[in-house]
C-alpha cells in the first residue's frame, strides 16, 4: 500500500502539490441513495413536496456543491470542472423504496475529481432529506462510493 499523500515527511498534513503532474482529461462517477417511506417517495414522485420539486432542487445542489468541494473539504485543490451531471433512479418495487443519486465529474486538469463527485451525491442526497424531513424525519441516507475515475498516471479505476 502506498503512503497517504496529505502528510509531509514531518506528519504534517498539506496540500499535495500537483505542479508537475500532466492536465489530463480525468473523469470520476459517484453514487449513493437515500432510503424512506413509500408515501415520500410517492411525494417526490408525484411532484407534490411541499417544498418543490425535490429532485430539480437536489440537482442543482449537487451540481454547486461540487464546485464548492474545495471550500468544503480543505486539503482539495480548486478545480475548473468541464462537466457535472447529477441523475437520480426511483427504486421502489421489492425493496426498500429509495432514491439513487449518481454524479458524473469531469475536468482537464493536474488532479482528480473523485472528492467533488462524492461532494455532488452527498448533497443532492441531504437536500432530499432536507426537503422531505417534514414528512419523513427516519430517511436514511447510505451506501455513498466511487463507482469509477479515469485519467491522470493511475488511470481507470472501476470499483469491483
């Protein structure tokens, strides 16, 4: 296993400097989903959520929050993302009833994107809660992971 990139040879964390790495086209894919009720999934279905429409708004969350990541969590470099794309599945036949949230980042750029794709579903998934809280206080929020990232020296990744 190799060491872990945020400490100097003193302990120390730091940003990992990235000057000399090659901007390659990097992509990375996360998802997570968000457990509840059949009447709030029916709710955000319906469109019918007192506050709006719940899955339009955790879009657009989740699409700022990634270019918020570095403002977020504090050794992440500021990143000019290319592409955020943040899409939802509704599950709600068998097993538990939920929603599934998969966030699509892209950049040019010395470093990867795996934190602002964890970022985009983390949000989107919370502004779902936030939303629905009124009616459904025992959502669960769950299962958030990298599916997969592209470019850079590591290349692909694809989780097994």
């Amino acid at each position: 296993m190799s060491s872990l990139t945020h400490f100097d040879a003193q302990g120390q964390a730091h940003m990992v400097d990235v000057a000399a790495k090659s901007a390659t086209h990097r992509v990375a894919v996360a998802t997570g989903r968000i457990e509840m009720q059949p009447a709030t999934l029916a709710l955000i279905e319906s469109g019918t959520a007192k506050k709006g429409d719940v899955l339009g708004v955790a879009r657009i969350a989740g699409i700022q929050a990634a270019k918020k990541t570095s403002d977020l969590i504090p050794l992440c470099h500021p990143l000019a993302l290319t592409r955020v794309a943040v899409a939802f599945a509704i599950a709600d036949a068998g097993a538990v009833p939920q929603v599934t949230c998969t966030a699509t980042v892209e950049t040019v750029g010395p470093t990867g994107v795996e934190m602002e794709a964890l970022t985009a579903v983390q949000v989107a998934l919370l502004t779902i809660y936030d939303m629905c809280k009124a009616v459904d206080r025992g959502m669960r929020i769950t299962d958030v992971h990298v599916l997969e990232k592209h470019g850079g020296k590591s290349g692909s990744w694809v989780a097994g």
